[in-house]
C-alpha cells in the first residue's frame, strides 16, 4: 500500500512561487525531429507496438506493482518508473531534458497549460484507447483539456473532513461543516492540510466565497487570517498524515483528501472497526475535486507502447486493481460506491468519499493562476505556517 505520494504531494505548497514565476517550458522540445525527436503531432493508426522498455514518470507508490506486472506480461515489454516528488518537479525535469520518459503519468490538471504549451505532450490517438468509453462523463472533455486531445484521467479525488465518529458526534460535524476546524472542543487534535491551494480554498469556503481561484487580494488575505486564528485557537497540526493519524486515533478531525480516507481503512490498528471513520463532504456539492493525468510525452521513444499502457489501465478491471493497492479512485464506470462497498473495497460509513459523476462535474476546480496571484497565495501561506 503506497504512501509515499500522500507525503509528496503537500510539499508542492513549497513550489508555489517557482511555478508562478514560470518553468523554462519555451526551452523544451516542439515539433522538430532534429531537435530531440519531439513529436507534437498524433501517432498514426494500426502500428505495431515497440519493443520497449516502456518508461513511466509518475509519483512513487503510485501505481500497483501487480498491475506493472500484468501490463509486462500481456505485451512482453519491460516498465521502468521514474519518480518525481511534486508537479513542480516533473514538469521542470520534462522541460530541460533531464528525464527520458514516455508516460507522464500523474499531470496536475492547474499546471497542464504548461505541458501543453511547452510542447511537451503530444496529442493522443484515441484509436489505440478502446477503453476511453470507460471513463465517467464528466472526465471526456474536461476543463482542462477539451474533448481529451492530451490526456485521459488517472484518479479523482475531494477535500472535505475527515473525522472519528466514536469520539465526534457526526450530526456535529453536519451542523458545523467546515466551522468545525475552528471548534477548541477539539484543540490539539485537529489537523488541516499542508498545501496552500488546498488550506487557503478552505477557509474561503468556510466563508462562503466559492471561487477558489480567486484574485481579489483581500478575500485571500482574509482567509489567511481566519488560517492564523487556528494556531493558538486549536494548536493545530499542518499535515498531509490524516490517512493514518485519523484511523489511528493520533488526530481526530483532519481537512484532507478522500482517497486518503478510503486508504485509511487500511491503517486502523487491531481491534478498531472501520465503521469508527467518518468523512464530510458540503451537503450542496460544492467542494474541492482534483485529480491526476496520464499523459504521451512529446519525446516518447515508445509512443504505441505509452498508449497501451493508458489503456489498460482504462480497463474496469485493471482500474480496480490498482484501486486496491495505491487507495485513491479512477474515475472509471461502475467502480462506484455500491460496488465498492459490496466487494469490500470500502465500509457503508465512507459512501460519500467516493465520487459519483455529478458530485466530479458540481465540485470546484484548482485552475492556474497569474504569477502575481499565486505569489499573493504563496506568501499568504507562508505567513500562516511560519508565525
């Protein structure tokens, strides 16, 4: 079970400001084959897939090593993965070269313009997708990236509240939503996310302000300051570790992501039923929903193979083999909540942590930001966690 890009993924907060102030994505490859074998163009239909290896840029613990397997298996290839730790990294390393791969396989959808316009993908030819008729309506053109000309999603997931129901009443955290955070019944062992899209939308929200990428400089900084309250108010911690310090009891209310709390159900200690987990969502749907990319890079040496690969793991069943291993959901028909729970994937207590299409098409979306805007964010953040 992977936990590595849980621990990841909140450092990209520290990123911020190298990702405002532009990655050098113009020095990159276009659509010269002189210069890098680039291709911005898409492959042609009916070609044979290459002899490999096939090579995945992706975070670690990302993907199931018996799903590896099995794809090594049916085309007889070999899958090297190499790792990035946050976004801003991977899309630095594809810019200047300095990795050598085929699938991108966890784009951020708020920073894909950047991949786009770098020329660093290439368009894919649905041809070789023949499970793209898998993936849920709301994922086939989505905002990010119209009528899917670059990309198929990987996994989806929401923010909300992460809570122990046997020692918080849940009708509590219905009533209060995200009020709770600031509740000093549970000074001390609440927790909010480390990331600074994530903690400042939150108390935007918690205002009532949906537009959570908003620029007007006072509502961010409002919220920064509602963020402040929290030290001295609750002593909070600043985590991204709700997957295992809620089911363990270390923290007992966490704003966090909800692939890690139907991950978490793998973390209760002997003797504590699953059932003690709870997770809130806004009852109106109007929420964070993210979500990760799989992608063909422009310099793919094995372009058919990358294709593949997408593919299969579009496949309903591949798609709930990896679920089962990494934790965080692909947006793939029938992988929904009844079937879920019915094979045991999740308990009935956790229903509302798995998305349905209409909650992924009602939920807000992290779009990118002016370099101006996310420096406003960024040091807005900063001065929340440093004091």
């Amino acid at each position: 079970m992977g936990t590595t890009r849980r621990e990841f993924i909140g450092q990209a907060a520290g990123f911020g400001v190298m990702l405002g102030a532009g990655i050098p994505l113009l020095q990159a490859c276009g659509g010269d084959d002189d210069e890098g074998g680039a291709v911005t163009d898409t492959i042609g239909d009916g070609l044979e897939p290459e002899a490999g290896p096939l090579r995945v840029f992706n975070y670690a613990d990302y993907v199931n090593p018996a799903t590896v397997a099995s794809f090594e298996e049916q085309y007889g290839v070999q899958v090297e993965i190499t790792t990035f730790d946050v976004d801003a990294e991977a899309i630095t390393k594809l810019a200047n070269g300095s990795v050598d791969v085929d699938v991108h396989n966890s784009a951020a959808p708020n920073t894909l313009n950047r991949l786009i316009a770098g020329g660093l993908l290439q368009p894919l030819n649905k041809s070789y997708l023949t499970n793209f008729s898998n993936v849920l309506p709301s994922f086939t053109s989505p905002w990010y990236d119209e009528d899917s000309t670059y990309t198929v999603p990987y996994t989806v997931f929401s923010s909300g509240i992460a809570y122990r129901s046997d020692r918080i009443d849940p009708a509590k955290v219905e009533e209060m939503g995200w009020d709770i955070l600031w509740d000093p019944a549970h000074k001390g062992v609440t927790s909010i996310l480390d990331d600074y899209r994530e903690g400042i939308s939150m108390a935007l929200l918690r205002q009532g302000i949906t537009d959570v990428n908003t620029t007007d400089t006072a509502q961010i900084e409002q919220a920064g300051a509602d963020l402040a309250e929290l030290v001295d108010l609750m002593n909070i911690k600043v985590n991204i570790e709700a997957y295992k310090d809620i089911p363990e009891g270390a923290t007992d209310l966490a704003h966090t992501w909800s692939g890690d709390m139907l991950a978490g159900v793998w973390y209760m200690p002997e003797g504590t039923d699953a059932s003690v987990l709870g997770w809130w969502y806004p009852p109106d749907g109007v929420g964070v929903v993210n979500n990760d990319c799989m992608a063909v890079t422009a310099s793919a040496k094995n372009p058919v193979l990358a294709h593949l690969w997408i593919n299969f793991l579009l496949d309903a069943a591949n798609a709930e083999e990896n679920f089962g291993w990494n934790g965080y959901l692909p947006p793939i028909k029938g992988l929904d909540a009844d079937y879920l729970i019915e094979n045991e994937y999740a308990p009935e207590n956790l229903r509302s942590a798995v998305l349905t299409d209409e909650i992924i098409a009602l939920g807000l979306r992290f779009e990118p930001l002016d370099t101006d805007t996310d420096r406003v964010w960024e040091e807005t953040w900063s001065r929340f966690t440093t004091g």
